[in-house]
C-alpha cells in the first residue's frame, strides 16, 4: 500500500479510549459528528479521522479544527472504509476502540458507559454494543439487540444486527488475535469481523440509547448485491463446518447464497444452493420456492423487484 498522508495533531499521552471516524464527502454533517465526540462527558479519549480523499471540502473542515484529542490523516486514494478503519486501528492508542460513521453522532455519555461496562467484564468479553436511534426521514426509533444464546459464534451466524457504525466497542486485544477488516471483500466486511472475532470473544451491551445513526431514503447500506454475492461467496466458507451443525443455519445462509448468486447471473451456483437448503425443515416454504422460480425465470430486475417488496 502507499505512503499514507497525515497532518498529526498535537498528542502525547497513551489515551484510554480511541474513536475512528472514517470520513468521505461529508462536509454538511461531519462537524455534527466530530463535536458530538469532543463533547463527551469522559476526557480521556482521542478521536482519530482518517479521510478517504474527500473532494467536498471535508478533509479542509476536519483538519482546520483545532483541539489536541484530534489526529487526522487523509488516505493517497480512495480506498474504502475497511481501509480506513483498518489504517486508524494501526494508529490508535486507546485501550478500547470506537467507532462512529461521519455522518452519525454520540450521545455525551457513550465513552463512559462504553468504558465503564467493558472494564466490568472478564477477560473473555471482548466487545459491546449500545441502543441506538435511528432517524429515517424524521421519524425516531429506538432499538436495543438484545440476542438470546450460549455461543456467541452461533447468536452472530443466526442473526447479526450490528455492524461498526451501531454503538460498537472493541478491546485491543480483540484485533491483536483476530485480526482487522477484511480489505479484500467488496462488501459485509463488518459481518465477516463479528463472525471471526465471535470465534474467541463473547459480548456485552448496554441498554441505554448512545449512537444517534440517521438515514435517508437512500440506505447507505450497500445495495450492490454484486458485490454481495462475491464476498459472502468468499467467506462463508471459512464457516461452512458450524453452519453444517445446524439446520437453521443451513437454511439461513443456502437460501441467502441461493439469491445473491442469481445477482451473479450465476444460475447454476444458485441452484446448487437451492438444492442444498434442507427439505425437512419447517421453513423450507412456499416462500423460498417462489423466490427461487422468480429469479429462475424472470429478467433480474423484476426478480430483484418483487423479492424486495416481499422483503419489505
């Protein structure tokens, strides 16, 4: 990889707790995001922000602010948010890592309950989670995953309903063992991570709501299923021998690769998944027949169309 490109700000003690805040054309809502962190009722903190050659005038904005906590760095070029993530890990000092996307913001309280529940857990814990508030179009609501479960392997590969920009808190340690973002997989390299790191380290949250996460009618989730497709088709292997423990599992993830390899335009791959999915379960249904002949038959786009709305 290229040099990196930084401007250093003033810092000179070992801070308790890091926040990275990856930013890409985000001038009209950064500052929200930055002073909802230099605002935190803990001190002890740096917020490291790490530009992915912005051309809006955010990288001017964040490195004109000028307040001690702050290190800021701009990437050579655009490279995507694992990399940036993965570059402000490489210089993070804290104990704990945060992080926040650039156009969310923490409630005053976030470093310290995040702080606080994570130094009251034992050395197997290696990260948390908060509530969060999301705000879609001027509409609030408020949620909590609370998952139910002995495996933390098995709670992340039945349903993951967190990702790095959901209140997340991570020990050091954490990617010391594990490992950093994927930068290889063109999507859900945050859902490959909890499924490495739930491997060695269980979990903790907190109830309060601390991350305010808004949204648009335009999902900043990645809707390429391309992409998608391509990276659950590299990674899942890596868990096909818990998946095939489970039924539940194997209906999950074969049913998921079933539809993601029709955005391939990969019929047979899709129907070597079809195939797959287990017959004898009580969820094998008309529904997933019904997607699987749709995509099978139909011009992708209408497929793509119609398995949305039965989505919604």
């Amino acid at each position: 990889m290229n040099k990196m490109i930084g401007e250093i700000k003033l810092k000179t003690e070992i801070a308790e707790m890091t926040v990275i805040m990856p930013v890409y054309n985000r001038r009209d809502a950064v500052k929200n995001a930055i002073f909802s962190v230099l605002n935190q009722s803990f001190p002890d903190f740096e917020l490291i922000i790490v530009d992915d050659c912005s051309t809006d005038g955010s990288w001017e904005f964040c490195n004109s602010i000028n307040d001690r906590r702050i290190r800021t760095f701009k990437l050579p070029k655009n490279s995507g948010a694992a990399v940036a993530r993965n570059f402000g890990i490489s210089k993070s000092l804290g104990k704990y890592i945060s992080f926040l996307d650039s156009d969310d913001t923490f409630e005053e309280n976030f470093l310290k309950i995040s702080k606080e529940t994570l130094d009251d857990t034992a050395q197997k814990i290696g990260f948390m989670w908060t509530g969060r508030r999301i705000i879609l179009n001027g509409k609030i609501h408020e949620e909590v995953w609370r998952p139910l479960g002995t495996s933390s392997y098995s709670i992340f590969l039945k349903n993951i309903r967190i990702g790095t920009g959901a209140g997340v808190t991570i020990k050091r340690e954490v990617f010391e063992k594990c490992g950093n973002f994927d930068m290889t997989l063109p999507a859900a390299e945050d859902t490959d991570f909890f499924f490495r790191i739930s491997q060695h380290f269980d979990f903790t949250y907190s109830e309060e709501i601390l991350v305010n996460i808004y949204k648009n009618n335009i999902d900043r989730m990645s809707k390429n299923y391309k992409n998608q497709a391509t990276a659950y088709n590299l990674f899942l292997t890596q868990h096909s021998t818990e998946i095939g423990k489970d039924p539940e599992l194997e209906r999950i993830y074969f049913y998921k690769l079933m539809w993601l390899n029709f955005h391939l335009n990969d019929k047979v791959k899709a129907k070597e998944y079809f195939r797959k999915i287990p017959r004898n379960s009580l969820k094998f249904s008309l529904k997933i027949l019904f997607v699987y002949n749709i995509y099978f038959y139909l011009p992708l786009r209408i497929a793509s169309y119609i398995h949305g709305k039965l989505a919604d």
